[in-house]
C-alpha cells in the first residue's frame, strides 16, 4: 500500500510539472488557432508540388516503358565510341607487344652472329675452309 501512494504521489508531480512548464507545450495541442493554419500551409507546401513539377515528375519515363528512337541513337551512338575506344586501346598494346618481340628477336640474333664470329675467329686454324672440313684421311 505505501508503494501505491509514492507510486501516486511521483505521477501527480509529473503531470503537475508538465503541465507548468513551458517547454511541454509543444508536447501539446497548439490553442492558438491562427498559427494551426500556417502550420497547415507549411505541411500542404510539403506535401503538395507546384503543377510544373507534377508534370515533369509524370512525364519521367517508367522503367519498363519502351525508350524513344533519340535515347537508343544516344546508347548506341555511346555504345560504338565505347567499342571504338576498346578497339584502338588493343590495337596499340598489341603494337607495342609486336615491337617488343621484334626487337627483342633482333638483339638475340645479333646477340648469336657475334658469339659464333668469336667461336670462329678463336677456332681459326688458317686453313679455309677450317681444318676439320680439310682433313686428309690417309
């Protein structure tokens, strides 16, 4: 029983606060009729659009609509310099690719010619053709 009344007691107080002080007003209904109505117009502002927005908003394409003739021209037209762009990116690292191979053959060629000029010029036996191809058998 003595709960109830401190249980009783804390709700009176709250509400007696509530009710005084003035930041709980907006907790409650506004009596100010006058100032109902502007909040109104605020809130009718949000909700509502002026008629040139409406319309732009309904004249926006649906996602399952078919497109006109100048959207697909534009994504085809965006489309082919995309494939184009792709075409000459490849092209020029395949270039790149094929002269690098070139030269790189090159360098091994010229690389072999002079290992087999110094083998030669080393093996020398002043006999041309060189002695090994001269041979006399007896």
């Amino acid at each position: 029983m003595n709960w109830k009344r401190v249980i009783l007691v804390c709700a009176f107080a709250l509400v007696l606060i509530l009710a005084i002080a003035k930041e709980a007003e907006s907790a409650s209904v506004k009596a100010n009729p006058a100032a109902s109505k502007e909040n109104q117009e605020e809130v009718k502002k949000g909700i509502f659009m002026p008629e040139a927005e409406a319309s732009k908003f309904f004249k926006r394409r649906a996602k399952r609509s078919p497109k006109s003739k100048d959207e697909m021209n534009a994504e085809n037209r965006q489309r082919l310099a995309a494939d184009e762009r792709r075409r000459e990116y490849y092209e020029e690292q395949r270039n790149e690719y094929e002269n690098y191979v070139e030269e790189e053959r090159d360098e091994q060629y010229e690389r072999t010619r002079e290992k087999t000029e110094q083998w030669r010029e080393w093996h020398y036996d002043g006999l041309y053709p060189p002695y090994e191809y001269n041979r006399h058998h007896v």
